[in-house]
C-alpha cells in the first residue's frame, strides 16, 4: 500500500476489504510522507517491508521473488499517476483509489502502460480477486 498512514481514512477502507476478502496480505509499504511515523505505522498493521517512498518500493519489490503482486494506491488524487505508473512500470498491477488521475490523458497513458506490460490496473475503490 501507498499512502493510508495514520488518520486516512480511505486507507482503513482499503484494509479492511483486503482483510475481509482474505484474498491479499499487507506485506509492504509507505504509509506517509513521513518515514518515522510510516515505520511507526506500518508496525502496528505487522507490515515488515516499509520503504522510505513509493519509488524505492517498486524497484525492491520487482527484483524480489516474494514481491507484491498488487499495490492500492490511497494517496492524494494528484499523485495517483506517478505513483501508479512506476508501479506498472515494474510490472506490479494497482489498485487506484478514485479518480484514478485529475486528467483524461494521464489516465489514459496509465491505461495503455497496463495492456503493454500485461498488468491489472483497477481504478476502484475495491479489490478485485485475482
């Protein structure tokens, strides 16, 4: 997961449905801008792998051979096309949460990247099995 830290709510949202789904585990992420806090968070969930930002996330998590097979991307809306593009760059499919970009054009660039690299790019705010 990216973003979801301490009083985001829509993080809780997106835990609570993994959890419920019993299809996923919350094995990495950075949970704040903040890295003390992030680490401080990511240990009350039991999340060990925590990374100082969502960049380094997806290089460590694409060479390793146990790494995410999907990310939620909870942040801020003007973010969601960085975050998600260097995620299904790497080959690690996205969960967004809504909008899934402010502009048409980048949602669409987010779109073409997911059909080239054959990765699940899912723009609600649900998980879908998978």
């Amino acid at each position: 997961m990216v973003g979801g830290g301490a009083g985001a709510m829509i993080g809780v949202a997106h835990r609570h449905a993994m959890w419920l789904d019993n299809q996923y585990v919350l094995a990495a992420g950075v949970f704040g801008r903040d890295t003390r806090s992030s680490r401080e968070f990511a240990h009350g969930l039991g999340v060990e792998r925590i990374y100082e930002d969502y960049r380094e996330m997806a290089l460590v998590e694409a060479r390793r051979r146990d790494g995410v097979d999907v990310v939620a991307v909870v942040t801020p809306n003007d973010t969601h096309y960085e975050i998600a593009s260097a995620f299904l760059k790497k080959g690690i499919s996205v969960v967004c949460e809504k909008p899934l970009t402010n502009e048409a054009t980048t949602a669409a660039a987010l779109v073409a990247n997911d059909r080239q690299r054959q990765v699940l790019l899912d723009k609600a705010a649900r998980l879908r099995e998978g």
